[in-house]
C-alpha cells in the first residue's frame, strides 16, 4: 500500500476548516486507508481544536495535534514537514482550500511519476490563473500532457516528497536568515512578510533550479479567508475544479516536457 498522508494546517479559522474536511470526506480514496493529521497552532482558542476531535474521518486514521505554544506560520508549516520522516509523501493543505474528488488520484500519480527526479521540488494541486507577479491574468501553454513546470512552490495545495523535502530543508538550515534584494526573485515574492514560509521555497527553486508540477486543472482552489497574511477576504485566486475522478494522467519527465516557466511566469 502506498505510504501517503493529508495534513491539514488550522490556526484560528473553524468555518475554513470545515469547508476543507468536507472535501476532503467528499474525496475519493478507492478503499485504501488514508491517514489525516490536522495540525493545529496554538491560538488561546479552543473552537477548532473542539470540531477537530469530533470530525468524523470517514477514509482512516485520524490525528489531532496541537501545541502549548504558538509557533507562527512559517515554523508551523515546517513542522508538518516532518511528517515525512514517516511517509513518503504528503498532502499539506493550509484551512483556506479546498479539494476537488479526485485529488487523490492526482497525488498518487504525480507522485509515482516525480519522487526520484532531481529537476522537481514538488508538485501543486493548484493551478494558477493569475499572474501574481504582474497581476494580470495568466494562462499556461497547453500540450498534449496534464501538467506543465513552475519554478514557483505552492502553498494553496501542494505534495511534499520525502527525498525532495529533506534536501530543501538542507538548503534552508542555512539560508533562513535573512531575504536580501535579488533580482533572480521577483519583487512581489520579496515584499511577502517574514512569517512567509513560502518565500524560501520559491527561493529555493530559484537557485537551486528546481521545478513544481502544475496541473493544468487544478484539483484545488484557494478561498483566501481573513487570517495571517490575508488582511480581508478576496476571491481573485479562487479557480475552477473538475467533479469528475481522472486516472490516467499523462506525466512527462521534466526533459521531455515543452511547458516550461519561470518564477515571473515567463515561458
């Protein structure tokens, strides 16, 4: 049986994170046993600790974990990292998003295909349609695959890989110090908070040349609910998902893949 997990990352949001475990219930899983962590920072509430306990894991084991102490978003999402010291890949899914049915199939392909190449990061079940960057409207080149590669990680969906984890995490021990001005980033990654984990990915990809695969239907969508770095509601970056379960997805290797772009969403 394949060695996969969902983590869910809550802090304060109890309305979000149900939105996101009834997809996640809603999901198809094809009998196998899939375990669920949620994750939750400490927050001198107790409201999304309750509902965790009493959600009702219709697909497996059920993990609640939570902390004494706050640990901030960037320190938060990289101790969910860990949990890939036991599996060898993870969904890590902040409370904002939602999935669509077959993410599952998504993952397990996509993960099949990408865990030993050197040139992917990771892969995204986000699909962007806008370019953040530039803020305009972006479209990707289509071909005859179901993804094409970002040098961009992705924080509203993503599938972390074990091999592909650790080596950022050795990467980022030594440089998570500091952000300096780089022109090799673009200007609205570096304007991002310090509590931005992400950053560093995108960072990360940048110099070490890596990639994420990105699906050309998103198998999730980002709802940008108030919270740390979301000052008030917007639906800019919410996206549409298929209903239907694909299975059969065309995964090229990166070389032999002609959509190809770079963190300023140029081809």
């Amino acid at each position: 049986m394949n060695n996969y997990a969902i983590v869910v990352v809550a802090y304060n949001r109890v309305e979000s994170l149900k939105r996101l475990l009834a997809s996640l219930n809603n999901a198809e899983y094809f009998g196998e046993s899939v375990p669920l962590i949620i994750s939750i920072d400490h927050s001198g509430e107790n409201d999304v600790e309750m509902f965790a306990n009493e959600f009702h894991w219709l697909h497996g084991e059920k993990t609640v974990r939570t902390f004494s102490q706050r640990q901030g978003l960037r320190n938060h999402i990289l101790k969910c990292g860990e949990y890939l010291q036991e599996f060898e890949a993870i969904a890590v899914l902040e409370d904002d998003v939602v999935v669509a049915p077959g993410f599952y199939a998504y993952l397990k392909s996509s993960v099949a295909a990408y865990q030993d190449d050197e040139h992917i990061a990771g892969i995204s079940l986000y699909n962007h349609l806008w370019n953040v960057n530039a803020n305009l409207p972006f479209q990707p080149a289509y071909s005859k695959y179901d993804v094409y590669f970002l040098q961009y990680a992705q924080s509203w969906g993503q599938i972390w890989m074990r091999k592909q984890w650790n080596d950022f995490m050795d990467w980022y021990r030594d440089n998570h110090s500091g952000f300096p001005e780089d022109p090799d980033i673009p200007a609205f990654v570096l304007s991002w908070p310090e509590s931005s984990w992400l950053k560093y990915h995108i960072k990360y990809c940048i110099k070490k040349n890596k990639f994420f695969a990105y699906p050309y239907k998103a198998l999730s969508t980002c709802f940008s609910d108030v919270g740390t770095h979301c000052q008030q509601k917007n639906t800019l970056y919410q996206v549409p998902m298929p209903e239907d379960i694909q299975t059969d997805y065309r995964l090229p290797a990166f070389s032999n893949c002609p959509v190809r772009y770079d963190a300023f969403f140029e081809r």
